[in-house]
C-alpha cells in the first residue's frame, strides 16, 4: 500500500514554524549588523512620524526679577516630520526542484535555504541605511578602468561590502541629483573583489549617458528624487559639516547646529586613540555619554594595535522591540577614555572617512506594528494569505516576499558627534 502524499500545507506550516524560529537569529546573530540589533525598537504607527526636540533653554532667566519677568517665553523647538522606509527583497524557489525533493523536510530545507538568504540581504541594508545619508549611496567613483571601460574603483574599499553579484546599478553627478546615468547596457554587476574595492560589470558603463569619476553608484530603485531621503540614518542626524539651511525634516539646523545636528570634531592627522578621545570629550561636553564609537573594522585594528596588550572587550546584548534577546551578543572593545570607559565597534558598512560617536539611550528605532514577530522585518506573504510562498504568474516558481518598514529616530543629537578622520 503506498503511503500517503505530502501535501503542500503540511511544508507550508512546518515552514512557517521554522522561519518563525529562526528570525532572530537571522536577523541579529550577524556581527556586522550591530546597529540593527544593538538599538532599542519601539513600536508605532500612522503614515508619518514626528520627533520634537527642544533646542533653546527658558529665556527667561535672570539675576533680576524684572529681566527675567521681560525675557519670559517658550523655549525653542522644533519637529522633524519622518516618513517611515521601505524596504523589500523577493526570492524565488523553482517548483520542479520542489517536486524533486524527497520528503516534507527536503522541501522545507529548500525553500528555507532562499528565505534566509533573502533575510539576511534586507538584513544587510537596513543595518547600511541605519548608517549612511538617507540617500541610499553604494559609494563614490575613483577610477573607472578595464578593456572594456566595465571596471569601477570606489573610493573606499568599504563601499563594496554591500555589493552582490547580479545587482543592477544606477549612478548620478551628486546624492542630491534627480537625473540618473544610464550607459547603453543597463550596468549588471559580473564580480566583486571587495578586497580591491572594485566592481565589473557585464558592458561599458561609457555609453549612453556615461558614468564617470566621481559619480555616485546606487542599487538600481534605490536612488530616490532631488533633496529627498529615504532612512534618516547617523550620516544624516549627524552630518560631517554643519548643515545650513532647511535639510532632513523640514528642518533648518543650522540655528543650532551642534543641539540639532550633533557636534563635529576634525580628527584628521591624529592616532586613532586620540581622534576617538577628542570626539567622546566633546560629547561629553554636551551631556553625552558617548558609550559607543562605531567605526571601519580597520580603524578599530588600528586602535586595537595602539593599545597593544591592555585591549578589553564586553558583550553588548541584541534586542527587538521586546527587549534583549537571550543568547544573542556583540563583541565591542572597551576603551577606557576621558570620559571613563566606552565601547569601539566596527561595521563593514561604515563611512571610511569619519568615526561616530553615539549615546544609545537617544536612538529608537521605531518598527511597524503589523505581524507578531516584533522587528522591521516581517514575510509579507504571511502577514496577507498566511502561506509562506505564493506562485509567480511568470515563471514555474514560488515566491516568498519580505518586507521591512522602519525609522530611525534620534531624541538628542547633541549627546553624540562625528570625527573626520580622513
């Protein structure tokens, strides 16, 4: 007698289950996403958010009742008005290699092996949008080179660590450019060497509208219109010159530039221990703590080579919105400072020519109610048919959906700063 089927419903439950199970560590058992694990996530809703920040004390203050009586009124403040990032990643698993697979547990294996996948790049660039400008940027252009003008150089070796083969790019003259390049051949990248810093692409990125040095590269739909951003992370709260005028929020910043945009500390010429000492001395001058430096991976060698033989780590614990996640750690160096100890981290997605001190109790990031699991990242197939894949009209697969929706929030600007270092 032949033993009964598997029935799709039996690998779509067993599915749900294990993705379920395996979330957290997908999205937080990454070193190198930090950020994305380290901060405090709060729950919220409506179609945007507002963060007011008071910048200007009580004027009315004064040795003289009359002075203060004439000075009295509203301290000063402001809103900044966010609108919450979207982020999405879709994989795909061929049902003929479905059917081929023996038993429930092969299937579930299968589609488990895209869906973690998938996880881990939306993963990847949330944590790359918690750091950078809100523009989305990949990197700059330093040399453009190969037989068949199909090799890019990024200014920094660090850009490329969000590059995966098979991405398709767009470049543009500034971040804040609304018309984008587009060579005759859409730029397919073909190998990444992140080790040089350079990426090839399938064709010349001459033709058309070409590329050239100094342009930014973006992930082809990333790039979003003139002056406006996408995810407000550090490198907009925290720019590496004061902004003048009206820039993220609606917000002119330059009325109070170091309470509204964070303070900014010229670290260049100065060893790695000296430029992190200056930048926390200065928060602490703003009633910062400064417990977190987040830096390249090789800046923090080169503090953990100039404190050769005295280097101290600690564990810093991942969270959701939930609180912190038993069993999942960050290994941070610890640096006894001037302002006592603080923690050094490095990330591969980090700025090359700055370092960012932070006070982690002024940073929230607030995710999106919907689904049960309590971070920014949730299975829309899930949370809309309550199955893990769905069939593609277009081709003989299945497609599993995820989605990320989020804002990084910061209450205090003033208690954390940048460094240039380069």
């Amino acid at each position: 007698m032949a033993l009964p089927g598997i029935s799709n419903a039996d690998s779509n439950s067993i599915l749900r289950k294990t993705y379920a199970d395996s979330i957290k560590t997908l999205l937080y058992g990454d070193d190198s996403r930090f950020l994305l694990g380290a901060l405090k996530k709060t729950i919220g809703g409506g179609e945007s958010f507002t963060v007011p920040l008071t910048y200007g004390g009580q004027p009315g203050r004064s040795k003289s009742f009359a002075s203060a009586l004439a000075n009295r009124g509203l301290s000063k403040k402001v809103k900044f008005s966010m609108d919450w990032t979207e982020d999405f990643v879709q994989a795909i698993v061929n049902n003929s290699m479905v059917s081929l697979s023996k038993g429930v547990g092969a299937v579930v294996n299968l589609k488990m092996a895209e869906i973690k996948n998938a996880t881990e790049t939306l993963a990847n660039s949330i944590e790359h949008s918690l750091i950078r400008s809100g523009y989305n940027e990949i990197g700059q252009i330093l040399s453009i080179t190969g037989g068949s003008n199909n090799i890019v150089t990024l200014a920094s070796r660090n850009d490329v660590n969000i590059v995966d083969v098979a991405q398709s790019h767009v470049a543009a003259a500034s971040l804040a450019s609304a018309s984008l390049k587009a060579p005759t051949v859409p730029p397919v990248v073909t190998a990444v060497d992140r080790d040089a810093g350079t990426i090839t692409y399938a064709a010349s990125v001459l033709g058309g509208t070409p590329w050239v040095v100094g342009d930014f590269l973006f992930q082809a739909g990333d790039k979003v219109d003139a002056g406006t951003l996408s995810c407000f992370g550090l490198g907009a709260w925290l720019p590496l010159v004061a902004p003048s005028g009206i820039d993220i929020g609606g917000v002119d910043r330059s009325q109070a530039p170091q309470q509204l945009a964070g303070v900014r500390v010229d670290g260049r010429g100065k060893s790695a221990k000296e430029a992190i000492f200056d930048l926390v001395t200065r928060i602490g001058d703003a009633g910062g703590k400064g417990d977190i430096v987040l830096a390249t991976n090789d800046f923090v060698g080169r503090v953990c080579k100039e404190v050769e033989g005295t280097t101290v780590y600690s564990k810093v614990p991942a969270q959701d919105a939930d609180g912190p996640i038993a069993g999942i750690m960050y290994e941070t160096v610890v640096i006894n400072g001037p302002k006592g100890p603080f923690k050094l981290k490095g990330s591969p997605f980090m700025y090359a020519d700055r370092i960012f001190g932070l006070t982690l109790d002024t940073w929230e990031m607030r995710i999106a109610p919907e689904g049960t699991s309590k971070d920014p990242i949730f299975n829309g197939t899930y949370c809309s048919t309550n199955s893990p894949m769905i069939d593609d009209p277009a081709t003989d697969s299945q497609i599993a959906r995820l989605k990320a929706l989020f804002l990084l929030v910061c209450n205090a600007p003033q208690k954390n700063g940048v460094s240039q270092i380069a």
